[in-house]
C-alpha cells in the first residue's frame, strides 16, 4: 500500500470512496469544529477545535489508506489484531494515565490515546470474520454464544479502568448478530436474565458511588440540581433557549457564560443546539440518520458475509454512540461519557471512527469492484 504522492494516484484513492459518506462525515466533523470553537471561545479549552481539527486531518488520512486496503485480508489477521487489543488494553491497567478517575489513557511525548476506543472495531472485525466464514446452514447458536464471549475479554478489562461508558459501547455487537440471525426466544429469555443478572453484580461490585449517583439523579433528576443534576439540568435549559431557530452561532448564553459544563466533550451537542435551535437538531438527527442508512445500504451490497457483519455491526455502534448521547444531553438517559462521533473532542474516538468508515469503504469498493 502506497501513499498517494500525486494528483493523479490521489484522484485514483479517492474514487475508492463511497460519496455519501465522504460527504458526510466531511459535513458532520465541519459542524462538529465549528462548535467546538464556539464552546472553547474565552475558556482555557479555547485551542480544542485546532486539535479537532488535526485529528480529523489524521482520520481522513486514515480512512483514505484503509479503503485501499482489502479488508477480507485485515479480517484474516484479526485473531492477531484482537489480541494485540486484549493486550493493549492490559498495558493501560498496569501503566495507563488516569482521567476522570479512569485508568484509560495511554501517553506519549504529550500524545494521549484511549486504546480501549479502538478495540471495539476491532472486536467487530473479529467477530465479523468469525461468523462471516460459517455458511448460513452450518451457524448455529453455540456460534453466537461463542461470539459473544469474545466481547467478555474486553468489556471485563474496560470495566477494570473502570470505564463503564466504554465499555456500555462494545454491547450493540452483542444485540445485533443475534437478532440477524433470528435468534429463538428461548435464547432470547436466556439473554434477558443473563442480562439482569450481570446488572445486578455490576451495579452491586463494580459501580462507582459517583456512577450510580448519575443512575439516581437520572430517574430523579431534582434530587440535586446544585450536584449530580446540574450538568443535566443546564443542558436542558441551553437546549430550551435554542428555540426555533437557536441563538446563532457564538451567541448562545448558557454556552457563552459557561453555564454549560463539559461543553467541548460529552455536552457538546448542547452547544449546537441552543445555537441552532429545534431545526438544527432536525439537521443534525437527518445527517445521523443518513449516515447509518448508508451504512446498512453498504452491508446489502457486500459480497461476502463478513462485510455484512461489519457494517451491520458499525452501524448499531455508530447508531448507539448517537442515541445515548443525545438522550443524554437531552435527559431522557442517564450521564454516561459516551461520544457523539464527529462532534465531541477526542482524538481517539475520532479517529477510530474514521478507521471504521475505512473498512466500510473498502467493503463499498469490493462490491462495486465485483
């Protein structure tokens, strides 16, 4: 693999890529920087959308090379790849940088990553080849079982950080592959109590005094508007103040005032809302909306199944990161730290999401190559 050095060999690159989605995400990490501007302006996260910016840089970069890469060939050395993740995400709990209380970062020479963001894609690839190699016939249940034993690995390790909003995001491959296989209900039932029962451990040995607290304040968000309600609360009230038509862009005042907490990360897409108002939510929501049936348009159209897999599987993780973020700004979910792609700053989510639409690419490419 080359790295197009002329006008000529880019113009042959880029016509591996899907146009849907190239528009796309060029679009949504366009609104995303602009509002990170708008939220940084005057506050010591100022400079955030120029990182932004440089980390889309990379991610285009890195989704170019990797369309021009077959991915029949990554899935054949994903059992290599799932364990260099798996161990990955070992070294962050032995040498790892602590964040927010979580272990999860890895930094070099002033560079921070979240491996753990990462190694969801790469459980999917995993998993995708896995399941892609069986016919139809031979797949049975036991192969789902199995399947979703490769996520116990990972999410344990996650879980270890601890980084339950992370780790929350590794679960659409658990529910998607099931359900497109017309699972029985039995297994159904199965997975609900399984479900409930590791809930119950979960929320009685592993959370946090500070994450059922969010859990609490969720269900009775006026039990401490001053405290664990306030992030909410004045999410809220700047998403209220948009009205309409919203405030115009760097005229929002619960943004502007710093009314609004963590409004370069998690509540980021507060900030476009109260500066764009009912509509720009409806723009927003409909570039999502897009994106994802693109995504499943692509897993029609690949020419084997682990290509299926994969972009069925990308579409619940894309499709889950967008629902729980907005629900939570919104307060129809609890605060979980989970990233709205191409909005919230971070330089790992951002960029493994790039890497992601990467492979979809490549699938896109092989199926119109065929």
């Amino acid at each position: 693999m080359n790295l197009p050095m002329t006008p000529g060999a880019l113009n042959k690159s880029t016509r591996n890529l899907d146009p849907v989605l190239l528009f796309l995400v060029l679009v949504l990490s366009t609104l995303g920087t602009l509002t990170l501007y708008s939220a940084g302006k005057g506050t010591a996260h100022q400079a955030l959308w120029l990182r932004q910016s440089v980390w889309n840089g990379l991610g285009l970069l890195a989704m170019l090379l990797l369309s021009r890469f077959d991915y029949r060939r990554l899935a054949q050395s994903s059992l290599s790849i799932y364990i260099t993740g798996l161990l990955g995400l070992l070294v962050v709990l032995v040498i790892g940088h602590t964040v927010s209380g979580s272990k999860s970062w890895l930094t070099w020479g002033g560079i921070s990553l979240q491996p753990s963001e990462f190694v969801k894609w790469i459980v999917l690839l995993f998993v995708a080849h896995r399941l892609g190699t069986k016919s139809p016939e031979g797949l049975t249940n036991w192969d789902l079982v199995g399947a979703a034993g490769l996520l116990f690995f990972p999410m344990f390790l996650v879980l270890k950080q601890p980084d339950l909003g992370v780790a929350m995001t590794y679960s659409p491959i658990l529910l998607l592959f099931p359900l497109l296989r017309g699972i029985r209900w039995r297994w159904v039932v199965a997975g609900v109590l399984g479900f409930t029962l590791l809930s119950t451990v979960v929320w009685n040995y592993k959370l946090k005094t500070y994450q059922k607290e969010r859990i609490l304040t969720f269900i009775d968000p006026s039990r401490d508007l001053k405290g664990k309600g306030y992030q909410v609360n004045q999410s809220r009230i700047a998403i209220g103040a948009g009205g309409l038509w919203g405030k115009g862009f760097m005229s929002g005042s619960q943004t502007q005032l710093n009314f609004l907490p963590v409004k370069t990360t998690d509540f980021v897409f507060s900030v476009w809302a109260e500066e764009r108002g009912f509509v720009g939510i409806l723009i927003a929501l409909a570039l999502f909306g897009v994106l994802l049936h693109r995504i499943l348009a692509i897993a029609g159209e690949a020419t084997t199944a682990i290509g299926t897999y994969f972009c069925v599987g990308a579409a619940g993780i894309f499709g889950f990161h967008i629902l729980i973020n907005i629900g939570m700004v919104s307060g129809a979910l609890p605060t979980t730290g989970i990233p709205l792609p191409f909005f919230t700053y971070g330089g790992s989510s951002t960029l493994a999401f790039f890497l992601a639409l990467g492979i979809i690419m490549n699938i896109h490419h092989q199926a119109k190559s065929r």
